[in-house]
C-alpha cells in the first residue's frame, strides 16, 4: 500500500506534496501564517486506486510567534500594511529626530516619497500617505525598521520583517503603480487646531474638492470618508467657477461621511478645477496633534464613463505653524521651521509621523522655506500674517431658561474663567462668576439669576 499526499496553501490549488510514500507520517514545513489543507490518495499493488475527491481531509494553521506583516496594500495616494497584531505606536518615528526613518517609501525614479503615517484605530495597520496627491507612475519600495525605537509589538517584541519566526529583520516589499490617464480627485492635506474653522486659501472659505481635468465632465459623485473627532463638516457648495446651471446635492446624514452629487448641462472647464468646497471645522475636543486620513471614494465620473482615481488627504488637529505643538506661537515655533528649511532638522519631533510641510507651510507654497519661518516670527510680534489663521476664541451663547440665563461655551476650551461686569467703559471692572459649570452635552454651562439691570459677560484666561 502507497500514498500520494496533496496539500493546498491557504485554499489554494492542490499539488503534490508526496508521491508514493510507504510511511504514514511525516513532516511537512510550513510557514507561520498559513493555512494548509492535506488529502491522500491510496494505492495498491494490484492497481486499486482510492477516488480522488479534491477535498481536504485535514487542514491546520500555523499560529506565528512573532510579529509580522500579513498583507501590504498599496493605493493611489501611499501604502496601507497590516499585522498579525498591535503594534507599538508611541516609539514609531519618521521625522524630529537623528534615527532613521522607521517607513520608507523610495521610488526607483522619484526617489524618497513625502508623507505621513497614520496608525489604525486597533494599532495593527499604518497607512502611508504622499503629501500632495497621488503617487507618480514609478516602482516602489517600501522598508519597515525592526526596531526596539522602531516596529516592534506590545511587549516590545521587534518585527519579524522575513517572518522567518526570528524577530530583527527589516520588512521589505516593492510595489508598482502604472501610468494612468485617469482623471484625479484630490484635496489638500492641512493642520487646523481645535476650534479652527478650515479655509485652506486666504480668500476663499472651505476645503477644496479638486479635479485634475475637468474637460467633458458633466457630472461628479462621489463620498468623502473622515474621522469625526477631527473634523465637523458643516456644509458643501460649488467651486465658483463651475458653470452656472450645476446643480449640487449632498447629504450629512451619517456622521464621518459625506455623499456628494453634482451636475450640470455644460461641462467643466479643461485644466485643473475645483468643483466643491466643503465647509469644516476642528471641533474644540480634537486632540491636539492628532491626525487622521480624509479617504475620497467611490467617485463615478459621468456615470462611470471617464475613468477616475480618488486621493487621499492628512488632517492634523494642530495650528499650522505650531512647529513645537504647545498650542500657541512663539519665536521658538519659527527657529524650528527655519532649522528645517535649511536641513538642520529633518522634521519636527511634537509630530514624529507628519511631514513637516503639512505643518510649517505657512505661506501655502507646497514647500518649508524661512519664508514661513518669517510669517510666524511675524506673528508673534504681532504683525498680522494673512496666511496664518487667528487662533480661535471660544464663543459665549446666552438663553433665558425658566427666568434664568444659562450661559455656555464649548466644553474642551480649557483654561478659561466666565467673568461679568455692569458696563463697557475703560472704568469697567470684571469679577468672576462664581457659579459651577455643568457639563451638558458638548457645552460647559452656567445659570445666572436674570437681574434687572444689563450684565456683560467675557471668557477670559
């Protein structure tokens, strides 16, 4: 009696693994990660042959030890990878410091790519985004460091880059993306702090929604993905050079998640266009540095007859010049750009995974010059810089409740004091209100009894 043995890899074809075997064990090797399915099929001596059904009689996995990367997966704006655990966020750096870059993406031709790194929610991917649009055609690589400052899991086990079941190896996979004539959705990456309204240009409100070529497009829809801890969208309009007669829809319903429709009789007009602008804000509980990815898609262009590619942009829950991320400016904030325009420093260390255009980019030229140094410098002495946005002031709100006044303002501007006075003058003298805040939804409040006479009232820190 003899046996073929076949094995399939992960549901895969099936293809002999023994040929003839007399024995009834042996030793398969497998490798960590996989799922192998087995079926034999015996035979004899006098030519009797066991049907063969093609179906797994056994199957098992083997369950890694270390961490690796389970799949890599690449898109029009970077690179998402994924693990077969959490890994540890909080020593992962690729700017604001003299080690190297723990991710790297180098294109054969572009060579090394800009960007930024986003941390999945449950820590067991990181997403790498381009800054400024989708990826060039080119053939990439990307290298992920193994690392105890690098990638390395939860117990400070280091990354298994071959997953040869022996952590301290880098991971390295290549990747390429092919040249396309498809037209491109896109949006700017930004950082607005908490309580910042988001107007991208100096001149006009809202974040532009942009299309690489508009010739012949007569019709745009598509949904826009973000993280609702970082970013409030409050409304959408259209581009205002669209052509009159478009018509726009678009629905808020569900929180993180914007569907948009648009359309008109007359077709945009040939070149770069912004179609929509969508109207946002950082609400005043964003974690301060935080960041997240505004993903675009699934876009149809005229119904799904011009061919598309849909971007990605960063959010960062910061002021835009912030260079140290203390949530203020000062003339340390400008020595840092300027460190970093002139290749002192390869990026700042308050935002270890974000480019630092995205954050120093004051004059909104795509580059870190002393320029934006200047602006900032500029700023703290006090001289007004059209570029930077002014840093936001919580808004009072006052009702009349059951002959009360319930004063509030956003619960996350910290630091501040509610105080009163009787009148405005340059006698005016402010006292604070004594009166607990209570919580209530989003809002910090207070009630006041209703006095007869008129009460002014300010934060104030």
């Amino acid at each position: 009696m003899a046996f073929d043995i076949y094995v399939s890899t992960n549901g895969g074809p099936w293809t002999a693994w023994l040929t003839g075997a007399t024995n009834t064990c042996a030793i398969f090797q497998g490798q960590g990660g996989y799922t192998y399915g087995f079926y034999s099929v015996a035979h004899d001596g006098a030519g009797n042959v066991q049907t063969n059904t093609g179906v797994a009689q056994a199957s098992t996995s083997v369950i890694l030890s270390t961490l690796v990367v389970t799949s890599l997966q690449p898109g029009p704006s970077g690179v998402s990878v994924f693990f077969n655990r959490a890994i540890n966020a909080s020593v992962l750096s690729l700017y604001g410091t003299n080690l190297p870059d723990d991710f790297t993406l180098v294109g054969s031709n572009s060579g090394s790519v800009a960007g930024s790194l986003s941390v999945g929610a449950s820590a067991t991917n990181v997403t790498f985004v381009k800054t400024g649009g989708p990826l060039a055609a080119d053939e990439y690589t990307v290298t992920l460091l193994s690392a105890t400052n690098g990638f390395e899991d939860l117990n400070g086990n280091r990354l298994d880059g071959n997953a040869d079941g022996v952590p301290g190896d880098n991971h390295v996979a290549q990747f390429t993306v092919v040249l396309s004539t498809n037209r491109v959705i896109s949006l700017p990456d930004f950082a607005r702090g908490p309580g910042q309204v988001v107007n991208i240009s100096v001149t006009t409100a809202g974040i532009p929604l942009m299309i690489s070529e508009g010739s012949n497009v007569l019709a745009v829809s598509l949904a826009v993905q973000y993280d609702t801890n970082l970013l409030q969208v409050t409304g959408v309009s259209l581009g205002s050079a669209v052509p009159a007669g478009w018509t726009l829809t678009n629905t808020l319903g569900v929180p993180g998640s914007l569907q948009l429709s648009l359309a008109g009789t007359n077709p945009l007009a040939p070149g770069l266009n912004t179609f929509a602008r969508i109207q946002a804000l950082v609400p005043w509980c964003a974690s301060y540095a935080s960041s997240g990815i505004i993903n675009i898609g699934p876009v149809q262009i005229n119904g799904g007859t011009i061919p598309e590619t849909a971007g990605s942009a960063v959010a960062v829950a910061a002021f835009l010049g912030d260079a140290d991320g203390d949530g203020s400016y000062s003339i340390y904030d400008a020595l840092l750009i300027g460190q970093a325009a002139g290749g002192e420093i390869n990026g700042f260390a308050a935002f270890p995974l974000i480019d630092p255009v995205i954050i120093g980019d004051v004059n909104g030229d795509g580059l870190l010059t002393t320029n934006d140094a200047t602006l900032v410098a500029e700023e703290v002495i006090g001289i007004p810089v059209p570029g930077l946005p002014n840093l936001p002031q919580p808004q009072l709100t006052i009702s009349v409740m059951n002959g009360q006044l319930l004063i509030s303002w956003p619960q996350c501007a910290g630091g501040y004091i509610l105080e009163s006075a009787a009148a405005l003058d340059t006698q005016t003298s402010w006292i604070a209100v004594t009166n607990v805040p209570v919580a209530l939804g989003d809002q910090q409040t207070v009630m006041v009894n209703a006095t007869g006479g008129t009460r002014f009232y300010r934060l104030a820190k």
